[in-house]
C-alpha cells in the first residue's frame, strides 16, 4: 500500500515544519525522513540549536502524533552538487518503493532546499507520471522572533538608561552599550554578518538540473566519459566507445558519435574546448550529475 512520506529538511524550524502536518492538510501522512546535517565543531551553539529542533521534531511525531520517524544526515550542507545527488537519490528510492512523496524545503539552508526542489523537478520531467506523487512546498512564517528579540533588546536599554541616571556604574554601562551596538548592527545591516569560504570561493554555483530527455548514443557517451575521463577529440570518444562496445569504428559510427556529442554539447551536458588542432570533451556539472543520477 502506498505512503505520503514527507521528506523534511530541518534548520533551525520547528513549527514551519509540524503544523503542516499535525494541523494542515497533510495530516493523512505515513511516515516523515527528517534530513539534518552532523554537528558542526566549529560552531556548538549552532549545532546545539539544530540538534534540538531534530530531538523536538522526533519526538511530536513519533510520541504525539504516532508517525514514523527515519532519520539521514547529510555532512556539507553547501556542497550542492553532492546534495543535489542525495536528494535525487533519496525520492527516487521512495517512488519506487510506490510512495508518494511531499519535499518540505522551509527549513535548511537554500543549497538543500534548491537541491530538494530541483531534483524533485526533473524525477517529473524524467517521467511526467510520476506529477502526482512528487509534491514541493514551502511555508512561510507568521512571524520572525528576530524582531520579538530586537524589541526586547530596546526595552532593556531603555531599562538600563534610566538606571543610568541614578548611577554611573561602568558595567552597566558597557553592557547597555554592548546591546545598542548590536541592535544597531541588525537594524542597519541585516541579521547576517560577513560571508563564508564555501570551498575556497564566497559563493555556491547551483548548475542547471539534468532534465533532458536522452537517447542510448547519449547516454553511452556520458558514461564513457565519467567513467575514462576527458577525450583529446570527439574521434577519440568514438573509438574508446566503439571498442567498449565491441564494435567497429566505422564511418557509421563515426558519425553517430559525432552527431550525439554535438547534440550533448548543445544540451549542456558536455563541454569543448579547443587543444591545438582538436577539441577536448569533457562532462559539464550538469553531465556529471546525471551520470551520478543515473
């Protein structure tokens, strides 16, 4: 019998990420895989806060509302492309198993939820049967407690200044600065600081998705180069290929070749560069990413 499984990222959420389900309309579901990533050394509270929003999230499924609960961790949660397979992997196992399946990408940081979101949209562009058993959807806050925070920072400022005027006690003076400091800093430059190293750059590149339907010949031919590594020329991939397959390298074959890469490199999956007289291939991210989907 077929499962409404909901797969849900989780990040610092709690509520965005229940309600859906205990009060929603999703509340015929089966079973939840909650998607969380593994601590973080280098920031305990961070981790002590996701790790909290598992446990809470663990135990109102299974305990109050009797739903079966799976987890996985993830361990990059930047690495896209790594994400990007994992999620594809992860709804591919449930629709074979029959299930229908619900990506709840509130939560998490936008790399996990773009990768849920994008995989989720080429299972459907792979096999546009599979429309009604792969369900995206997002739920937004009624409110953010960063402003309830803000707002409670003012009124215990305001608390410290009129003690100020009784008395010039230095400690509640820096600490009455300390907050102004940091309400200042929200109001005026957002709740974020600075930008993270993400492999060595400042950025996280998110490559189209592997959504075009292929021929055998294409196939062939991307997993010929994941599996040989780049070509020196689009004859070279015609004679590795033809003598993988067992066959001759004939003008046929040539051209067959020849015709299926240009198609691949027209789609994006395949990139060409000019090496002297010749052109090197080599797979694209998005070439990459269907052969580690496929």
């Amino acid at each position: 019998m077929s499962e409404n499984v909901h797969v849900i990222p989780v990040g610092f959420d709690f509520e965005r990420l229940i309600q859906p389900i205990s009060q929603g309309t999703f509340q015929e579901t089966d079973r939840v895989l909650l998607i969380h990533s593994t601590s973080d050394p280098e920031n305990n509270r961070r981790a002590e806060l996701a790790n909290t929003m598992v446990e809470e999230l663990n135990d109102a499924f299974d305990r109050i509302l009797g739903i079966e609960v799976n987890h996985v961790t993830v361990d990059d949660i930047y690495d896209y492309e790594g994400l990007y397979v994992f999620a594809y992997e992860i709804i591919a196992n449930e629709i074979e198993d029959g299930q229908t399946v619900y990506l709840n990408i509130s939560s998490m940081p936008r790399t996990v939820a773009f990768a849920f979101a994008t995989a989720g949209a080429a299972h459907i562009i792979e096999d546009p049967a599979q429309r009604s058993r792969i369900h995206t959807y997002y739920v937004s806050p009624e409110k953010y407690m960063v402003i309830d925070m803000i707002e409670e920072l003012e009124t215990e400022i305001a608390f410290l200044d009129d003690r100020l005027e009784e008395t010039d006690d230095a400690e509640l003076r820096e600490r009455k600065d300390q907050m102004a400091d940091l309400v200042s800093n929200v109001m005026n430059r957002g709740v974020t600081r600075g930008t993270k190293q993400l492999n060595g750059d400042q950025h996280v590149e998110f490559p189209p998705p592997p959504m075009a339907n292929l021929n055998d010949t294409e196939k062939e031919i991307l997993s010929f180069l994941a599996r040989e590594g780049p070509a020196g020329s689009i004859s070279s991939v015609g004679r590795g290929l033809a003598e993988s397959k067992g066959e001759e390298f004939d003008d046929a074959f040539r051209s067959r070749v020849q015709y299926n890469v240009e198609e691949l490199i027209e789609k994006g999956y395949i990139h060409r560069e000019e090496a002297g007289n010749s052109h090197k291939v080599s797979l694209s991210k998005m070439g990459s990413l269907w052969v580690r989907t496929h």
